[in-house]
C-alpha cells in the first residue's frame, strides 16, 4: 500500500523531495487494506501536508546533527562518556581537559558572563 500511495502522491506533488512524500506515505498507509482508496487518501493530502512533512523532516535532521554534534565536541557515544579517546594525548588526567565538578562549571558561567560588565 505503501509504494502505491507513494507512487500517487509523486504524480500529484511532482518535484518535491521524495523523503517528504515517503514519511507522508507511510502515515497514510497504516491500516489501509483497500486499493481502493488510494485516490481518495491521496486526494485528501494538501499542500499543508507537504509543508508540515518538510518541516518534520528538517527538524529531524536538525535534531539528529545537534545531538552528533553534542556527543562528538564532548566526547560521548550514546550519551556514555568515552574515555580517553585518544590514548597519545598529553592529558591523561580528565580534570585536565574538561572540568565535571559543578562549582567550577557555575564559576565559569559566572565569570564569562561578568567579563563585559567588568570592563566598565
């Protein structure tokens, strides 16, 4: 049922991305058991849907490349804590590189965010 709604909704919304049409097929699709009705689903998809499935699949990808991003700047793999990903480094010690006590977390916030007041 899938790969027919998908082939219609490509008919009908010609040169839209196919990832947005496919996630938009496969919600149509679920508990749909007559081909029959593939014109009429189809018929009843507008060009809001489209706009909101792109949406959906912007913030998703956005979602996906921050937490990538996340994990790759603090050295997590599925948010576990990777030790020492680089056995050669000079900094064998964790305080070293990244401080985890939350008093010294709060004063660096503290103190980056009084440097421009300071400056007065």
């Amino acid at each position: 049922m899938k790969e027919k709604i998908l082939a219609t909704l490509k008919t009908k919304f010609n040169g839209i991305d196919p990832a947005i049409l496919d996630r938009i097929a496969t919600k149509k699709a679920e508990g749909q058991t007559d081909e029959s009705q593939i014109p009429t689903i189809v018929e009843e998809v507008s060009f809001q849907d489209v706009l909101t499935g792109y949406g959906d699949f912007r913030a998703g990808d956005a979602t996906q490349s921050a937490v990538r991003n996340y994990e790759k700047k603090h050295n997590l793999k599925d948010g576990i804590s990777i030790e020492n990903p680089n056995p050669n480094s000079k900094t064998d010690t964790p305080q070293a590189s990244k401080p985890d006590d939350m008093a010294t977390i709060i004063a660096n916030a503290v103190n980056t965010a009084m440097k421009p007041m300071l400056r007065w």
